[in-house]
C-alpha cells in the first residue's frame, strides 16, 4: 500500500480529492493529511515511509514551496505533486527547480487522470529506487575500499558521474553522534535502519546542494563525508569545508535534533591519501573526551593539548578495551568479577609509568565514564572525579578510593536491578523520556508497566520524591531549553514538539520550573 499525504488548506478539496478514486483497491492509502506545510512537515517527521505528497501552493503559515524546501533539506525519499491554478504557472516553474515530480491543475482533477499519474508516478519511483540501490551499493563498496587503502583503477571511478570525488583537494570529515546511547533508546532496533538513513539522506542533501563530497555510514552512530574540489587555494577549499560542514549540522540539528563533533583531516591530493586522511579525521573526532562534544577538530585544535597526546589517546584506548569485561560483570551482578575488572585497569594505569600524579587523573576520570556510561542516573552520585582524587597524593590512596566508589555504585545498581518496584519507576521513566513530546498522561504510562493508574501515582512519589506531573514536565523543560538554546524552532514550535497543547500552558510551566520565561532563557 503506497501512503499518500494531502496537503490542502481547503478541507472541501482534501474531501473531492479522497472520494475522486477508490483508493484502497488501487493500493493507495490517502488518510494522511494537513491543511498547512507546517502540519505536513509534522507528519513526515513521524511518518517517514509516506510515498507521494500531494501539496497545494498557496496555504497559510506555510506555502507549498516552503513545503518542497524543507523536505528536500531532511532527505526525505518522497515523491511531491503540485496541486495548481492556472495563474501559478511561474511558482509552478520554480517548483521543479526545487525537484518535484509533476503537477495537476485543480480545474482538471479528473479521477482517471489523478489515478494515472499516480500510478505511472509509484512506477517510475520503484525503477528509480531499484537503479538507486544498485548504485548506492556500489558507491559504498567502492568508498569503502578507498577508505581501506584499496587503490582501484582511477578510471572507473572518474568515469561514473554519480560520485562527488576528484582526486585533487581531498578532505575528509569523521562525524560522531553526540549523545548517540539517549537517541538510540529512542528507537527500537528495528527502526535504527531509518534512523541511519534519516542521518545519511539529510547529509547527502547538503553535499547535493554543494555539488561536491559523499558520505557513507560506517555504524549507525558514525559517518564518513569525503571531499574534493578543483579549487586551486586551499585556504578556499578548508572555508568551503567549513561552510558544508556547518550546513550538516544545522540540517541534523533543525531536522532530526541530533547534534555532532566532526573530526577534520588536512586537504590533500591523489586517492591514494585518503585512508591516512581518513585516520586522522577520526583520530580528530575522538578527541572530543577531551575537547568536548559538538565541535569541528582538526590539527589545530590537537595543538592547544599536551604534546604526549598522541600516547595519552592510545592509554585511554586500551582503558576503553576494557568495557566488555566491566558490562558483562554488570550485565552478571557478579561483584567479585566486576572489582576484578576493575583492579586489572588499576594495573594497567600503573604499566604507564606516568611522571606525575596529575598525569594519571585523566584514565581514572576514564575509568568512571566506562563504569556509569550505560547506567540509570538515579542510582549514580554526582561526584567531581578530578576533583576528589587530587585530594591524594598517591596511587594507592586513589586506587583504595576508587574501589569503594565501584563497590558503592554496583550495591546501587544491584539493588536498582532486583527491586521490582523500583525496576518498574525505572522503566516507566524510561518510558516518559521516549514519550514526552507525546500526549502523554497518567494512565498511559500506568498502563506500560502493567499498574493500575492509582497505584502507580503513589509508587512513583514514594519512590521518586515526585509528583507524575511535575517529573513529566521537567523533563519536557529540560528538552525545550536544548531547544531554545540550539535550534532556530519558534518559541509555539517548542512548545508543539515537547507535548504542550497550547503555548500559554508551556510559558507557565517553564517560568515555574526555572523561574524565568522562555524567552529571558532564550537571551539570557
């Protein structure tokens, strides 16, 4: 069944639109719709699988074209139709600039014509898409082996117009998910596929209105855009690099809220640098342990570290290999197995021979990322690592520290794991932040732990300290201050994606909560 969505201010039009055909027998679904490109762009956003959008021109808060626009920017892989008068013959013209598929005039809306353009369209769309695979899993294959080393002939890959890579002026850009374990428990693994394919089509946009790079997805929390211009200042080259790569973000950001540090290799010529620029991109990118989350890194940036960065980074990876043996001890609630693991990176921090103690501060700040990165934060103390153990003056006193804060947050996570009622305010959290831009209310939540709507209000301010609302509605406000501090979403617009029904409502709660109004927040 092919999802159409109707996109029309006049609700008399939407209605002679879904009675002209009987869509369900020509496999056709038609029971999406909207009256404004704002509510359809709401829509696509939570329906991305929408085959064919049917959109009017002129429409309030936002036109048809605005419409075409945004879709474009989030890569979305629809099919569009203009629904037009006569008189909108010139907006018509632009709106193929902006890549729609074709249009109907509303004086012609015929059923046998509106049927027959539908289905040559949905035919012509599964030709494309079978011919876009073939092409895409060769382009990956090939990117791939250029990312490896794998020098292949330059001929085939010069001659097929379908990649964006020359071999002069290469650079290569390492983009890391921030946040990527918050955004995955938004998605259930079935749908981590159109997560990456969100990611990868709204970059791909971007360097289509660029007319150069390429990107690939290595995993679904890392990707790989490639480069390349025929430019002959290489100054030009990193300023252009740096105007894409802000385009990208502002595409991930706007679109999918989803924010990155983007690792940046230096410019080069000739394929065969682009595994050693590929390394250096990611090596940049990973440097955000240090230099933080949602920045551009490049080989300026690992200049303002320590000259023993390159060392440091290799100690903290083999820091980092000890993650399975720490989660299955967790996973286990073997607490013996799990202190082991523990002590085997205690040795391993000694073998560094480090000069100072200062110097080993670093891998213990490490070690405690690695212990709590995949925990609930409710069972796990606000403690300032550095700042505790430069209260000691030498290894062992920090190793003996450091011990009796793993033995305290396994208890923790041993009891949070083993009380039932506590495991089901967890889960019911856990349930409140994927659905808190939802309509969300007491008994739905009740009903996704399996409690009756009483019993469970009284067990989650027992537990939690709490009333439901109130934790609803702090974590709502907390997204929106996200919101409204890195994104370009109007004030009525925040308040609709975190679940308030009007604005008023949402000004009132968020000057309750922090004590000043969206706006102060938003200039302060």
């Amino acid at each position: 069944m092919y999802k159409i969505l109707l996109v029309e201010d006049e609700p008399l039009v939407r209605l002679a639109i879904k009675s002209l055909v009987d869509w369900n027998k020509n496999n056709f679904d038609v029971t999406y719709e909207a009256s404004n490109g704002k509510k359809a762009l709401d829509i696509l956003k939570d329906n991305k699988d929408i085959d064919i959008v049917l959109t009017d021109i002129n429409m309030p808060v936002m036109d048809g074209l605005e419409l075409i626009k945004e879709i474009k920017l989030m890569g979305l892989n629809c099919e569009i139709v203009v629904l037009s008068a006569y008189d909108d013959y010139e907006i018509v013209r632009k709106a193929f600039k902006y890549g729609i598929n074709d249009y109907i005039l509303k004086n012609e809306m015929k059923p046998d014509n509106i049927l027959e353009l539908f289905i040559d369209i949905v035919k012509q769309r599964n030709e494309n898409v079978d011919n876009y695979k073939e092409k895409s899993r060769w382009k990956k294959e090939y990117i791939k082996k250029l990312l490896d080393g794998n020098q292949i002939l330059n001929t085939q890959f010069n001659m097929d117009d379908n990649v964006r890579i020359i071999p002069n002026n290469i650079c290569v850009a390492y983009l890391l998910i921030d946040n990527f374990k918050e955004i995955e428990t938004k998605y259930k693994e079935d749908s981590l596929k159109t997560f990456v394919n969100s990611i990868a089509n709204a970059i791909e946009q971007v360097l289509i209105k660029f007319g150069q790079g390429e990107v690939i997805s290595l995993y679904p929390e890392e990707y790989v855009v490639i480069f390349s211009s025929e430019n002959n200042s290489v100054a030009n080259v990193i300023s252009s690099i740096n105007n894409i790569i802000s385009s990208i973000r502002y595409s991930l950001l706007n679109y999918l809220n989803i924010s990155v540090t983007v690792g940046i290799s230096n410019v080069l010529d000739g394929y065969e640098n682009i595994e050693n620029l590929f390394k250096k991109a990611e090596k940049y990118a990973r440097l955000r342990y240090v230099l933080g989350k949602g920045k551009n890194i490049s080989k300026s940036d690992t200049d303002l570290l320590e000259t023993n960065i390159e060392k440091r980074y290799m100690k903290i990876l083999k820091i980092r290999g000890e993650k399975d043996g720490i989660s299955n001890a967790l996973n286990a609630l073997d607490e013996d197995l799990y202190l082991n693991n523990i002590e085997r990176v205690f040795d391993i921090i000694k073998k560094f021979n480090e000069k100072r103690i200062e110097d080993i501060h670093i891998y213990y700040l490490e070690l405690y990322v690695l212990i709590v990165e995949n925990m609930e934060k409710d069972y796990i103390e606000n403690i300032d690592i550095i700042e505790s153990i430069s209260n000691f003056e030498t290894k062992k006193e920090i190793d003996s520290w450091f011990k009796n804060l793993s033995r305290k947050i396994f208890l923790n996570y041993k009891q949070w794991n083993s009380n039932d009622e506590i495991n089901i305010i967890r889960k019911s959290k856990q349930y409140i932040k994927i659905n808190y831009n939802k309509k969300i209310n007491l008994e739905d939540v009740s009903t996704s732990v399996g409690l009756s709507k009483g019993y469970f209000s009284k067990l989650f301010m027992d537990i939690t300290g709490e009333n439901f609302t109130m934790y609803v509605n702090k974590i709502r406000i907390e997204n929106a201050k996200k919101m409204l501090l890195n994104s370009n979403f109007k004030i009525y617009e925040i308040s609709e994606n975190i679940g308030f029904t009007n604005v008023e409502h949402f000004s009132r709660t968020f000057k309750k909560i922090t004590g000043m109004s969206p706006k102060e927040f938003q200039m302060k």
